[in-house]
C-alpha cells in the first residue's frame, strides 16, 4: 500500500481500524520527503526525528480511545 498516496479520509480510517500506525504513515511520508525534495526543494527543514516522536505519542492516544 502507497501511504504517501492516501486521502486524509483514507488515512483516517486506516488509522482508527488500527490497519497502520501514525509511525507508518510519518515514516513513508518522511521517505518521500527525502526521496524527492532535492529535486523540488519544499522543504527548508525535515524533524524527522520530532514528527516520529509525535507520530509515537499519535499512536500511544489511539491506543486509548482518543482520536
């Protein structure tokens, strides 16, 4: 499955079925930052390592019920 093409709906859903984690998701997301920004330049700066700690905490909220 291509995380990175997925609506935010899609995602949602995907999300709160527990099918992938807000870890997956970031993570393909942060690859394709790094697999095309150079070429496109979007991006100054890429906290990969933050937006992976805020995916963890996104993930550890599902787990309880929150949404």
């Amino acid at each position: 499955m291509d995380l990175h093409a997925l609506t935010i709906d899609q995602a949602k859903r995907l999300l709160v079925g527990r099918e992938i984690s807000s870890v997956d998701l970031v993570t393909a997301m942060l690859d394709r930052i790094e697999t095309h920004d150079a070429k496109v330049g979007a991006f100054l700066t890429v906290d990969r390592k933050g937006a992976l700690a805020a995916a963890s905490e996104a993930d550890a909220c599902l787990a309880t019920g929150v949404d």
